[in-house]
C-alpha cells in the first residue's frame, strides 16, 4: 500500500487555515463570554501557534499509518 503522497507544505497550509478560522471562531466567542478584547485575542494567538505546530506533527504522523487506507485496485 501506497503512503499518502500529501506534501509538508499541504500540511500546513491546510493545517493553518482551519486554525484562521477555528480561532476566529473562538475569539469572538471569548470575547462575547469576558468582554475584554485584547486579552482574549492574546490568548487565542498563543493557542493559534501551539495548536498549529500539534496539528502539523499529528497529521504528518496519520499520513506514515496505513491503518484504515483502502488499497486501490492494480496497485
């Protein structure tokens, strides 16, 4: 079976994109809950960063596992 041709660089952007929006997300519910906006928008900076880097190392590890991968006929 074939590992997942995905490129590092497809990683991340995927991986930043989702984390642009998710943390938006976020921010204006933190914002809605304590009312103070640069606090909040600290905060989900910090995470941003963090839960990048995780999601950048998790994803390359899944591409490694053939665990749950179909095998394509003729392959």
């Amino acid at each position: 079976m074939k590992a997942d041709s995905s490129a590092p660089k497809r990683t991340l952007v995927k991986g930043s994109s989702f984390e642009v929006l998710s943390n938006l997300v976020g921010l204006w519910m933190a914002y809605l809950w304590f009312g103070n906006f640069g606090c909040c928008l600290a905060f989900t900076g910090v995470c941003f960063a963090v839960k990048l880097v995780l999601f950048y190392f998790h994803e390359r590890l899944w591409h490694q596992c053939c665990w749950g991968k179909t095998q394509q006929p003729g392959k």
